[in-house]
C-alpha cells in the first residue's frame, strides 16, 4: 500500500514539476546555447549553421522553433513570467511590449558590445535595421538608451505587380504606375479585363495599418504622424481623413480584390502566386513564398504610388527579425560571441541565399539574388513604429485599422471613421491620465 | 471476595472493550487517512491546475499588468476594468450579441435538424448505423480544417457557393461571402451547425433510444397518431436530454473560437468578433492581460446566469 502511495505521489509531483519549462538558461550556465525563435521555415538553414559554429568552436547551438506566432508569443511571455527564457530569443511584439521585457530585466543592452573594436559590429548592420531594436534618449517608455537585440534580416513592404495580368489587362509592365491617378486607373483596367486588383493579408489588421501608416506620412509627415500619436493632432484632422480616403479611392476604382477585408496573407500570397490576382501589398518574404508557390511567376516590385505630393513616399520595414540576449543568462558572453559570428557577412549571406531574405548585414549584399536587390533598392524609404520614441494605444491602432476595413466594405465613410478613432483616442488618453 | 473479583472482572472486560475500541478507532482513522491520500493526486491536480489558475484570474483583474513585468509591480486598480467593460466597451457588447446570434441558429436550426435525423435513424431504417457514423463525422474534423474547407466554398472570387449559384442561374447573388457585413455572421453560423449538429445527433439518439417500446406500443393501441405519440409520449420523456442539448449548445456555441479564426479573423470590421476573440485581442494585441481576465469573469457569469435560468426552466417544465 505505502508503496503504491508513494508511486502515485511520485508521479503526481513529477508531472507537476514536469509543465515548467525544462531548456530555459536564467539560472544555469552550460556550455550549450539555446535561440528560441518563431521562423519554422529557416529551421534547416538554422540548423546547418548551428553545426558549422559547433564545428568552429566546439559550442552547442540549440535553435528552438515555436509556430504559430501568436503560441510563440504567449510562450515568450509564460518565460518571462517563470525567468525560464533561453539564452537567446526573438519578441514578436511592438516597442511598448518589448519596453516591458527590457525593464522587466529579461534583454541585454548590446551598446558595449556593438560599440566594441571601433563600433564594428554596429557599422555591419543598416542603420535602419538597428533602428527598430533601439530605444532613444528620452523615450516615452523610460527604457535606458541603447541597442537591445542583433537584427538578424532586414524587410519592407511594398506593392508587387504580375507582368502577365498587367499585360493582359494592356497596361505596360515596364512602366507600373507612378502617381495616384495612375494607380486609380490601373484598377479599373484591370478590372475591365476581369482580372482582380490588389490581395494581401487585411484580414490580419496589422497589414492595413502598414499601408495606411505609409499614407500618413506621405500625406501628413512624419512630425504631424507623431504629433498624432502624442495627442497633439486629432484623427479628425483633414490629412487624416485624407489617409482614410486613399482606402476609399482604392475601393471605388476597383483596386482591391473580393474579399481583402477577411483575407489572411498566406491566402494573399497563394491567389498572387497562382496569377489569380495582379497587385499584392506584401513584404520582401514574399519572394521565397512566391518561390516555393510558382517559381516561374513574373513579377515586379514598387513602391506604393503616392497620393500627395506634400511629403515623400514610405514603406515600412526594418529589421524583419532580432535577435535579443536574456540578460540572465550566465552564457551572456558566449551568446554575445556567436550572435557576432551569426550575423557576420558570410552567415548572413548564406542565411539570405538558403531563404531568399534580405541580410541585415549590408556587407553581405554583392552576394543575393537581382530581385532581393529591388526590394534593398528602397531600403531608404523606409520607416517603422517601432523607430519611433512613441507609441500608439493597442486599442486606437485597432480602431483605425477595423475603421478601415469598414470603408473597404462601404460601411463607414472616411470622416465617420476619422470621428470613431478620434473618440477611442480621447478615451484612452484619459485612461493612460488616470 | 466475589465482589472484587467481579470488580477485576468488569474492570478487564472494560479494559479490553476500550482497547477494541481505540482498536477499530485506530483503523477507522487509518482508512479514512488512506481514502484521502488515494484522493489526493486528484485534489492537488485540480487545485494546480483549476482552482489555483481560477482564483488569480480574480486577483488579475483587479490589476493592470501586461503580464511580462513581474506581478509585484502591477497596478491595482480594483474595478476599473469592470466598470470599462460595462461603459465604455461597445464591441465587447457586439462581440456578446454576435455570439448570441449564433446561439439562437444553432438552438433552432442546428438541434430541429439533429432531433430530425435522431428520430428518423431511431426507427429500424436501412443503414441506420452507417448514417449515424456519417452524421457524427463533422463533429470530430478540427475547427481550423472545416473552416479552411468553408472557406474555399465561400470564396468571393473562386468559391463553390458562387459557381454553384451561377451555374444555376443565380449569379446575381454571388458575393464575397465572409467580407459582406450582411451574411459574414450567418455564414459562420451555418458552418458552426454543421460542424456541430451531430453532437446532437448522437445525445438525442440515446435519449430517444433509451424510451421503453411498450410506450409507443400502447400508445398506438389506444389510437394515437405519430404527432400525438410525439407530443405525448416523446417530447415529455426526453425533457432532460432536451436540457442537456441545449445547455451544452449555448455553452459550445458562445465560446465559438477556432472557426471564426480560420474563418473572417473577427472581420470586416467587428462584424463577426465574438468574447473569445475579444478576450484574445485584449490580451495578446494590447498585451492587457488584467483587462483580459476582467472579460473574462464577465464572460464566465453570464454564462452562468444562462444556464442556471435554463435548468430553472426545465425543472419547472417537468413540474407541468
């Protein structure tokens, strides 16, 4: 009997302590190193690369790969919570979010690091790419100013044309449109030919958001996008009305495909790949996707055409992924050594040739393919939330984005959705006051 | 001398009464000692796994805590959140009516067809059990599949709804299905009923099953059509299936997740948001995680309060 009762004991104590994360690295140190991340597709790339540093160095590397984002998001959050986070890990999240990880004392400040040989590490990096990953002086977050995780590639988003359909609907494929008038007409041709205009994954909000935040600061620019943001600019205001009609415009001159609003991005990027829709707003990943969908498929990258002509065009982009140290590891110094290695011009472009990305790294670039080249092209135009000292409420940015599905759907107009974010703001303006 | 002897006697007698008694205490103590540690696992399983979770939803909620910084360093703000919900969080309350909506179809629709097909596969019918394995195979396909599998069907530009209403004339009523804010919530709930109406099925079935023969027997005997024989004899002895079935739709039904993830996302707009979807977003999107678990607790009562109103009103319908 007292045996038994021990076994069932046993076993009760052991598949309680048995939940909590076995492989985090918070307290122990080993010669192991273990990178949690979210991009499943890389894992065999990752993997070759983990033998080449072991063969190098003789260091275990332990690439952990979590799918979907959102389980590897809640999983992130879970460690922390345990102090159970591996030695390296990416946040999938935006600046407030990683902000709070940073104070919690989870991430490493890699400023003495980047800063180390004359600031070599750093100046291998685009400045964009390093951009997302740092917090500024005087951020609204009250984060101590430095770099907080290594990029590991670089993106943007833009607008990618099928040459085909364009010829088909007998537009020049050479020559995409460069003006707004242009891009109004090109849907209506394109819809003449029966073929549909523009897919991307506006059933996930953030893609909306991306689109309407380059608007923003084409129309209004980048201080009066901010100034939105700190209170200082209504969502009532003109340029902002103006930022909900260009979804409205694109709407009633049939630039977007049936169904955008509920459509994800994964079913975006197979209807483009499979020539069932001419235009896509998706991100430089794509060209993998694509890859893997039709490698035959003929397209062509652009920016998004500009609606005013008061402040330049921008896309978003950055860094794609970071990588961040866990500030308690006892590994910190190793880590730091094989994240240098990592990103270091040959493993970078061995990593954007094996998954068709860009590098962060922009030593590496001579070595991709001419089409990745296009999208690096316009690394200039490109801006991101996460750049900014600032931050917009989860709840006005959901308001926006939704308002802006509702215009698609003729629902709502630009000025009643202007309105409807403006209230959401106050309100949560006053909460953030309390 | 008798008497001391007697005394000895008694006083052993009493002795080893007592003694038997501390005896069998000892045992009785002994058993329900082991009774309890048998029990044991399973009480420290639920109290880690359930309770233990259950009562810090409670004590988040009363917090704002984004659930990365160490809960030491949460705000307290009591009932704010509670008061938000209730004053200041329309979708929330759209999210509740959409869920709602689709409780009401599925208690009409989804549970007539179920007793339909129950009743039907009751009677000795050919193939009877090879319909009834057919019926529950929806049931047991993963949400995210079957609204994968509805979304080619509804697709706004390629989709088997379309070409079967062109094809039949009907052109004029091809749509994008899942982006109309007039047919996205419909559509959801058409598919939640065909993915779940063979729950039904199969507890209506037992209920059915389980009805003594001799009934209808008599019932028939004494000349009663089959509408009398289902009014009279089926519906009041399959009052408590009937409860059970439609305790476990609302409860099923108003927490909808996976199809309206695989399905629109929530969209257009807040059209097909449902609590669940509203929970999530508060807590993944705004990383609001003691909001989240005031919504939750809200969202907990409420269902709550419904099914206690129902099994109040089954009880007072067995009663008549």
């Amino acid at each position: 009997m007292i045996r038994f009762l021990s076994l069932a004991m046993f076993l009760v104590l052991a598949s309680v302590t048995g939940c909590a994360p076995g492989n985090g690295t918070d307290k122990v140190a080993s010669d192991k190193i273990t990178v949690w991340h979210w991009m499943t597709d890389r894992e065999e790339t990752f993997n070759e690369l983990a033998e080449k540093y072991k063969a190098l160095t003789g260091t275990d590397v332990q690439f952990e790969l979590y799918a979907p984002t959102d389980a590897y998001s809640e999983k992130i959050k879970g460690a922390a919570q345990t102090q159970m986070l591996p030695d390296v890990f990416g946040i999938l999240a935006d600046k407030r979010v990683i902000s709070s990880f940073i104070k919690a004392g989870h991430v490493l400040n890699l400023d003495p690091y980047m800063d180390m040989d004359n600031g070599r590490w750093k100046k291998a990096f685009y400045a964009k790419a390093l951009n997302v990953n740092r917090f500024m002086l005087g951020n609204e977050f009250e984060v101590v100013p430095g770099i907080y995780a290594a990029p590991l590639d670089v993106m943007n988003i833009q607008m990618i044309y099928n040459k085909d359909l364009f010829k088909k609907a007998g537009l020049d494929p050479e020559n995409p449109p460069r003006n707004w008038a242009e891009f109004l007409d090109t849907g209506n041709k394109l819809h003449a030919a029966g073929i549909q205009g523009m897919v991307s994954g506006w059933g996930e909000i953030w893609m909306i958001d991306c689109l309407a935040s380059n608007y923003a600061y084409n129309i209004m620019g980048e201080k009066k996008f901010i100034d939105t943001i700190k209170g200082k600019v209504s969502y009532a205001d003109q340029d902002w009305i103006d930022v909900f009609t260009v979804f409205k415009d694109m709407r009633d001159n049939n630039l977007l495909a049936n169904g955008i609003v509920t459509m994800v991005n994964k079913h975006a990027e197979q209807m483009f790949a499979n020539q069932r829709a001419a235009l896509a707003f998706n991100g430089s990943w794509c060209v993998n996707v694509y890859y893997g969908m039709n490698p035959d498929l003929n397209y062509g990258v652009m920016l998004p055409p500009a609606y005013s002509n008061k402040y330049p065009m921008k896309i978003w982009g950055g860094a794609g992924a970071s990588l961040m140290v866990n500030a308690r590891s006892k590994n910190r110094d190793k880590v730091v050594e094989f994240l240098k290695w990592f990103t270091a011009k040959d493993q970078q472009a061995y990593l954007a040739n094996k998954t068709r990305n860009l590098p962060a790294n922009k030593e590496s670039l001579g070595e991709i393919s001419p089409v990745l080249v296009r999208f690096v092209d316009d690394m200039d135009s490109v801006t991101h939330p996460n750049n900014l000292n600032v931050s917009e409420f989860p709840k006005v940015i959901e308001a926006r984005d939704k308002g802006i599905q509702s215009i698609v759907i003729g629902e709502k107009t630009p000025e009643e959705v202007a309105l409807d974010v403006q209230a959401v703001k106050i309100r949560e303006m006053g909460k953030a006051q309390k | 001398m008798k008497n001391g002897s007697q005394t000895q006697i008694l006083m052993l007698e009493n002795r080893s009464l007592r003694s038997f008694r501390n005896n069998m205490e000892h045992r009785k103590a002994k058993k329900i000692f082991t009774n309890y540690l048998f029990v044991l696992p399973a009480v420290l399983l639920f109290c880690t796994f359930h309770l233990y979770p259950f009562v810090n939803v409670f004590r988040y909620s009363l917090f704002q805590w984004d659930g990365i910084v160490p809960f030491s360093s949460a705000q307290f703000v009591g009932l704010a959140h509670f008061k938000d919900i209730f004053t200041a969080n329309p979708q929330w309350w759209y999210s509740m009516w959409h869920a709602f909506y689709i409780t009401l179809l599925t208690l009409i629709f989804q549970n007539g067809l179920a007793l339909l097909l129950a009743l039907t596969c009751d009677r000795a019918i050919k193939g009877a059990k090879a319909y009834r394995m057919i019926f529950f195979l929806p049931p047991v396909l993963s949400g995210i599949v079957v609204g994968l599998i509805w979304q080619w069907i509804y697709d706004g530009n390629y989709g088997l709804l379309n070409y079967w209403l062109t094809n039949i004339g009907l052109g004029h009523l091809s749509r994008a299905w899942l982006a109309d804010p007039n047919t996205s919530l419909t559509c959801v709930g058409i598919v939640h009923m065909w993915k779940g109406f063979g729950w039904g099925f199969i507890i209506l079935l037992a209920g059915l099953q389980s009805i003594p023969r001799e009934l209808y027997e008599a019932a028939k005997v004494d000349g009663a059509g089959a509408w009398d024989t289902f009014r009279r004899v089926t519906v009041p002895l399959m009052v408590p299936v009937f409860v059970l079935v439609t305790i476990l739709t609302i409860l099923n039904t108003m927490q909808i997740y996976d199809l309206i993830v695989s399905l629109t996302g929530g969209g257009p707009g807040y059209h097909t948001e449902v609590p669940i979807t509203r929970i999530l977003a508060a807590m993944r999107g705004g990383s609001r995680l003691g909001y989240a678990c005031a919504l939750g607790i809200v969202f907990g009562l409420m269902l709550l309060v419904v099914s206690f109103i129902q099994i109040q009103a089954s009880k007072l319908a067995k009663q008549e």
